[in-house]
C-alpha cells in the first residue's frame, strides 16, 4: 500500500477512538507550513535554553508545529472535561499551563491558552467548575497573556477568573503543593522552550490524584548534548533520575541516532512510569530535514484516558500507511509512491500468536494488545476483517442482543463482537 499523505479536508473529524479515517490537513495547517518553508531562514543563531521561551520573535508567526501541537492539548483538554465534570465530586477542576505564553501570535492566531479558555467558556457546566492557572518566566509575555485573556468574548461569565502570574515552575512551588495532599482533577501542560522546569517530581506529584493528567513538550534535539554535560546535571537528574543520567552517559556514545532516541525515551519513560498504573503516549515533530526536534508526551493513570489522547495524536499524525499513523509531524511530510511495508500484515501475524485458541471481544483485543503500538481501533478491525472474511482464519459472532454480522459488508463492529482464534 502506498503511504499516504493527506490531501483534502473532506472527511469529518473522528471520534476519540480513531473510528473515522483521518481527514486532511486544515487549510491554515497547509498555509503555515508553506509559509514556514518560504520564510525559513538560510543561518540560524542558536539560542539559550532557558526556562521560559525566548519572546523575541517566537511569537510574531505561528510554526506548523506548534498549532498541531495546541490541536492535540486543546482537543485532548475539552474529551478530559467532558468525562471529569460529571464525576468531580467538589464540583471543581483545574487547568494549568506553567510556560504560557502570551496566549496568542502576533498575527491573532490563538495559541494553547485562549483555546483552553474559548472551550471553557463555550461549556456552562466548565464555566462553573474549571479553574485555571497560567504562568511565564517572562513578564512581557505575562502582561501580553493578560490583555488577551481580558479580551476573550465571554471572559466575564466565568465563576473563577483565570489566575495568571510571572513565574517558574520551581518558584510556584507546585510539585510541593501536589505532593502534599490530593487535589482537584487536573490537567497540566508544560511546554518549556528548552527543559528546565519540566521535573518528574512535579509530573509525579500531580498524577498522584484522581482524574490529574500531564502532558508535556520535550525537547529531544538537545538532550544528547545536555546529558553528556555536567554543568546541566541537576536539570536533568531532575527529570530522568540521577542512576538513569549515568547509565545515558555510558550508552549514548555507542549509539546511533536513532538508538539514542530509543534509549533516552525508554529511560524518559521509566522516569515517569509505574509497571501497570500508568500510560506514555509520545508524539514525535519532525524539522523539515528529517531531523527528530522533540516530542510531546502524555503521562495518565487511566487506560481510557491514555486510549483518547492515543486517538487524538493518531489523528494529528502529518503520514499513514494502511491508515496506521505515525505518530509524528514533519512539514511537508514526504510523500512515497510505493510501500511494501504492510503494517496490518503485521498486525494479523501478531494478533494470531497472541490470541491463539482464545474466544474474546474486539475490545478486549484491543485493550490487551495495542499499548506500545502504533495501531488505533479501526486498525484493528481491519486486521480482523481480513482474517474472518478474506481468509476464513477466525470466526467472527456478535453477542446477545446484537444484529448479526453481514459478511457482504464486511461488518466488523467493534462492541458486542466475539472472535475465536484457532
């Protein structure tokens, strides 16, 4: 099958579970990435890291990247709100996002923070429950960040007013505030321009509680060089864990490029994960060389929530083959004319082993098999479509109460299917 590129803006937006195929980029998503290719410049000065972005410039245009990224954060915040409000026992939620910005470009594109705030103003019951907390290292961008949120239509039908303030993670003190006792359900997101800031202690500490999220931007294009130095070493003891630090240092040189991605997502992952209790979803951006730059990473204590946020970044992915996604951004993604490689292939050969003489759901296919893969729900039900209906490998019923399964359609629903493996 050849892998694809999308190319029209004609097919609707999915459910959370992946079970419309992906529509085409978004003409603005199309514009940008043309603009960024025409007005990219020849040299580039490399710049600080530091804790917050660096104003100048970073918010007269939006890039590509970062109005796909806002999509998956935004997307992601209004499915959390939607399955927390009911259930918030305190009638209260919160958003936090420690490195805003100023909430919008300088051309009136808006950016993560008015997304955030137009969804919850839109929504009667967040308008009474969602509190949110906006910070920035920068005080230019805070004072920016203020008269746009004051500018927001709606702004004043909100029970609690946004609280917006100049600081760092570190001197807001949250990570001690999160671990100290259970908080309301939470959604966090932390993009820092470099990584300092971004600890897993903080991320920690607020997954602690029931119904608290994390999402955040890392910054995979400099953590080969940052690891290897020791004047960062608290930076990244903080984020990786002092015992995992080292262990980089000795492996990273012997690696190739893409292996150190490998290593250092795996250790990143370790970092964050408890074996069974919780789920990493990453998403991989891509400069327009090629080049990995960094990765947005999603950390929850909930399947149903990790599944949601998997079908979102599926869907935002800029390449499929056989309607696999990706997982990643790239400008201008390439386009290739042929493909031999067959994911569902592998898929079919995969789910044959694992399941072998077993009688289970779709769902449960699913549930048990697709952590860790690049496979959504629709991949799934075509790897079975093909070994009930093409190849007569499984048997395919639908429980009580269902319609029966039209083999002319080639019917392959995903609730209430029963299917038996040899």
């Amino acid at each position: 099958m050849a892998h694809t590129t999308r190319e029209d803006d004609a097919s609707p937006e999915p459910m959370p579970d992946g079970s419309v195929a992906p529509p085409a980029r978004p003409m603005h998503l199309r514009a940008v990435e043309e603009r960024a290719i025409s007005e990219r410049p020849k040299t580039r000065r490399r710049r600080k890291v530091t804790a917050s972005k660096d104003a100048a410039g970073f918010f007269e245009l939006p890039q590509a990247h970062s109005l796909v990224k806002a999509t998956i954060v935004s997307k992601y915040f209004k499915s959390w709100a939607g399955i927390i409000k009911p259930r918030a026992t305190e009638k209260k939620m919160a958003y936090f996002d420690l490195f805003a910005g100023k909430g919008a470009y300088d051309d009136g594109t808006p950016s993560t923070p008015l997304l955030i705030m137009n969804t919850i103003i839109a929504d009667p019951v967040l308008r009474e429950q969602m509190l949110t907390f906006f910070a920035d290292a920068l005080p230019e961008c805070i004072k920016a960040l203020r008269e746009n949120v004051a500018a927001l239509p709606g702004i004043g039908t909100l029970k609690y007013a946004p609280k917006i303030e100049t600081t760092t993670p570190k001197e807001s003190k949250l990570d001690e505030t999160f671990a100290a006792a259970n908080v309301i359900p939470s959604f966090m997101f932390l993009d820092p321009f470099g990584y300092e800031g971004v600890t897993a202690n903080l991320i920690n500490a607020i997954l602690k509680s029931w119904g608290c999220d994390v999402v955040f931007f890392f910054c995979f294009k400099r953590m080969p060089g940052a690891i290897m130095n020791n004047k960062v070493r608290d930076h990244m003891d903080a984020l990786f864990g002092a015992e995992r630090v080292d262990e980089l240092r000795k492996r990273l040189p012997t690696l190739k490029r893409e292996q150190k991605e490998e290593a250092i997502l795996a250790a990143l992952e370790a970092s964050l994960n408890v074996p069974g209790k919780r789920y990493v979803q990453t998403f991989r951006f891509r400069d327009s060389h090629g080049n990995v730059s960094h990765h947005l990473v999603f950390v929850t204590k909930n399947p149903t929530a990790h599944k949601i946020m998997k079908g979102i970044m599926g869907h935002e992915s800029s390449s499929f083959v056989e309607d696999v996604p990706s997982f990643e951004y790239m400008v201008n993604a390439p386009q290739k004319l042929f493909e031999t490689y067959s994911p569902i292939e592998e898929l079919i050969d995969d789910l044959v082993k694992r399941f072998r003489g077993r009688t289970v759901t779709i769902e449960q296919i699913i549930a048990e098999h697709h952590y860790g893969t690049r496979y959504v729900d629709k991949n799934y039900q075509e790897a079975l479509r093909r070994l009930c209906y093409d190849r007569g490998a499984v048997t395919a019923v639908r429980g009580p109460m269902s319609p029966t399964l039209n083999p002319k359609k080639r019917d392959m629903p995903l609730k209430n299917t029963f299917i038996t493996f040899p």
